[in-house]
C-alpha cells in the first residue's frame, strides 16, 4: 500500500475479489475447485493494466489431485 497509495490499494483489492469470485462461481458450475491464484495487476502511467496471470490453475473438486508439468 505505501508503493501505489492507499486508493489504488483499495481498488485492486477490489478487483482481485471481483475476479476471484467470478473465477469460483464459473469454476463450481464445472466442479472445479481453485487451488491456488494471484492477480498480478499493473499501471502504466496510471491507467489499469489487467492481471497478467488470473486463476490459472484448477483440479477436479472430487477425486486425487493431478500430477506433472502445469500449462
């Protein structure tokens, strides 16, 4: 927050929830749960810069998780 200021800290926050909770609503309808996440947002000169990675890794909800190499 001290790097961007405690507004744009508040709207990536806000962001980052909103694609989260798109991301597990699409996901459940899949039986897909999201194991892990980040939103890597950025700014270029101040306009908002979407999320270069966003929920890219998912597994089965039920069942053993699956192994190897992430695409």
């Amino acid at each position: 927050m001290n790097l961007v200021g405690p507004q744009v800290a508040e709207a990536a926050r806000e962001a980052s929830i909103a694609c989260y909770l798109r991301g597990a609503e699409w996901a459940a309808q899949r039986g897909i749960v999201i194991a892990d996440t980040n939103f890597e947002f950025g700014m270029v000169n101040g306009p908002w810069c979407w999320p270069t990675r966003c929920l890219p890794r998912t597994r089965p909800a039920s069942g053993p998780p699956r192994c190897g190499p992430r695409g």
